[in-house]
C-alpha cells in the first residue's frame, strides 16, 4: 500500500500544483494589468512599476486560497482519469486497491490539502492582504477594502454610545477621514466630531486626534431650540475600547481577515448591538472552506471507475474546471441568499459543501459499489 500510496499522492500532489500555478499565473497577469493605471500617481508620483509588481505577488496568497478547492478538483480528475484511460487503476484494483481503502487513501491526502488551505487563508492570506494595503496606502496615500465610505464602528460606554466612520488606514496605521457621532442615553446626538488624521495611543486607552472640528449640540431651556457650539482644535483625545485591530478588521473584506479576527470582530459587534450576519456567514465559511478540500478529492474519485478509453483527456479537465467554478459560484451565492433571508450563518456557509459532498457520494455508490 505504500508503493501505492506514494504513487497516487505523487500524481495528484505534481497535477494539483501545476493547475495552481497556472491559475496564479492567469490571475497574476490579470491584476498586473489592472495595476498599471496607478503607475506614476500618488505625491511626487512615487509609485512605480515595482511596486505594482511587489502589490500583485502579495495578492498571491488570497488567490491561492480562493483556488484550492478548484485545483484540487481538476489535479485529481485528471490523475483518477488517466489512470483510468491507461487501465493503471484496473491493475490497482488488481493488486488490492478496493474500493474503500481508494477513498480513505484519497481522503488522507485531501486532509493535507485541508491543512494547506486553512494555513494559507488563516495566516498568509490576511498578512499579505494587510501588507499590500500598507504598500499602497505608503505610496498612493489611503486606501481602503469597504467602498467610498469606509468603516463604521460603534462603541458604548455607559448609557452613552458613540457611531466612529474612519474612511482609510495611511501607512504605518493612521487612521484617515475620521468622523465621531455621540448620543446620549435617549439617543440625541450631542456632538460631531470631524477630524483629517488620528492615531492609536501606544497604551490603547484611545485615539489621538489632529486638525479637528467638534460640534456641540445643546438645547436651551427657553425655547427648546438646539444651539450649536464649534471648536477647532489641533488635538484631542478620544477615550474608547477600539483598537487597532478592530478598525483593521473592518476596513478589510471579510473574506481575507483570519478566523479569530473575525470571531473577536463579531463578538464586539454583537456587544454593541449591532447587526453581525454578514460577518458570521463569513467566519463559518471560513471555518467549512478548507473542508471542501475533501469534498473535491471525492468528487474525482469516480472518474477513475469510467470507461474512459476513447473520451480525451481535454473534455476530463474541461468537465472538472466547469464543476469548480460551478461550486465557487454557489458557495458565493448562497452567502448572498443566507444574508439576505437571514439564515442560520453556518447553515448557510456549510449548504454548498453539502449538497457537492451528496452527490459525490452517491457517484461513488452508483459507479464504484453497484456496478
């Protein structure tokens, strides 16, 4: 069994990481392109080919991540179909290779893939991401994941509460464009607070605000009107619990923060009272993205019980790309639908995995045991 083993593992470990470097490479090219126009801008036009070239390489990481499934499924097509077409897996069969101890030795190296994939969108993937993010923020200025409009954030102290935008992250974590709204306990906004620049004290007690202007909203007791008091000030501290990796988190997509991140986020959310579905649909699909792994590797075990003699090779991988991309696409879409149905967050992110694990297992029953 280990002469097969090494055999089997060999194969679909060389076909897996061709078709990851091929995808890479496409991706690579395509991002590279889309760079270009940014060569030549920010102050003193100060980006430059390299570093469009150093942002893409760090772009890598989350591609990988997002593809291993797919690549998973195409390598091990292609190995399961050709050792049919050669008649390689009949003499497999021949020499012990049954039908369960063929899926437990699949199984075992789609748990190396598991492991791969979980350490590369838990570890590598959010550096990289946030790495680039500093690249461009160093040398175009700001840049932010969240749209025009950037994060919002809600800190409650007390019977007050307070409602943070913080627009962009500059380099070396500065924070960009921020803007405090406080409420008192009736829910009356009592202040505005507008500021260009601020920074994270080194203790972690609050934020450092620079070039600030701080409306004052009081009503007077004689005609109820509001008054508005305006000072601008140079500095100004604002005390709070909101660190820099919570304002990090929420300025980043979802999809390329690390799980315990997106655990914490989620956990300040919900203490705030505010609405986390989107954000729980993503941790778990976090959690269940690697699993597919095991999935896909079972999906392409069937392909080697075809008669496969006379269909090309192409037409193998064709059917596997087209089964990837098909479970990408359902995994995205079902986050979609879960949040806006407001399902259950792990029901909603485990579903695609599911319903391809179903039907790979009843493609093992129907073409490996009956027939």
């Amino acid at each position: 069994m280990k002469t097969i083993r090494r055999l089997i593992y060999g194969e679909v470990l060389a076909k897996v990481g061709f078709a990851t470097l091929g995808f890479i490479g496409l991706f690579f090219f395509f991002d590279l392109v889309d760079e270009l126009k940014w060569i030549g801008q920010g102050p003193n036009n100060a980006y430059a080919l390299r570093h469009a070239l150093a942002y893409v390489l760090l772009l890598v990481p989350g591609h990988a991540y997002e593809l291993m499934p797919i690549t998973v499924l195409i390598g091990s097509i292609f190995v399961m179909a050709r050792f049919a077409q050669s008649s390689e897996f009949t003499i497999l069969r021949t020499s012990g290779l049954g039908p369960y101890r063929a899926l437990f030795t699949l199984l075992g190296l789609g748990l190396v893939f598991v492991v791969f994939t979980f350490l590369v969108g838990d570890y590598v993937s959010p550096a990289a991401s946030r790495q680039a993010q500093l690249l461009k923020a160093r040398y175009l200025g700001v840049t932010s994941s969240q749209g025009v409009t950037g994060a919002w954030l809600k800190e409650n102290r007390g019977q007050h509460s307070s409602v943070v935008n913080v627009a962009a992250m500059g380099a070396d974590g500065q924070l960009v464009g921020i803007r405090i709204f406080e409420f008192d306990d009736t829910g009356k906004l009592t202040s505005l607070v507008r500021a260009g620049l601020g920074q994270f004290e080194p203790d972690g007690s609050g934020w450092l605000l620079q070039n600030l202007e701080r409306d004052q909203f009081q009503s007077t007791l004689d005609s109820g009107r509001p008054q508005i008091r305006r000072e601008t000030l140079a500095q100004w501290r604002w005390d709070n619990t909101l660190t820099e990796d919570m304002v990090s988190v929420a300025l980043l997509k979802p999809e390329r923060m690390a799980t315990l991140e997106l655990f914490n986020y989620i956990q300040h959310l919900r203490s705030n009272g505010q609405a986390s579905q989107r954000f729980e649909i993503d941790f778990w699909k976090k959690v269940f993205y690697p699993l597919s792994c095991l999935v896909m590797v079972i999906l392409a075990l069937p392909f080697a019980y075809l008669q496969l003699r006379s269909t090309p090779m192409t037409s193998m991988v064709f059917l596997g790309v087209l089964l990837g991309i098909s479970f990408f696409l359902i995994n995205n879409l079902f986050g979609f639908i879960g949040n806006l149905n407001a399902w259950s967050p792990w029901l909603a992110a485990a579903t695609p995995g599911m319903v391809y694990m179903a039907g790979s297992l009843l493609a093992f029953g129907w073409l490996v045991l009956r027939h």
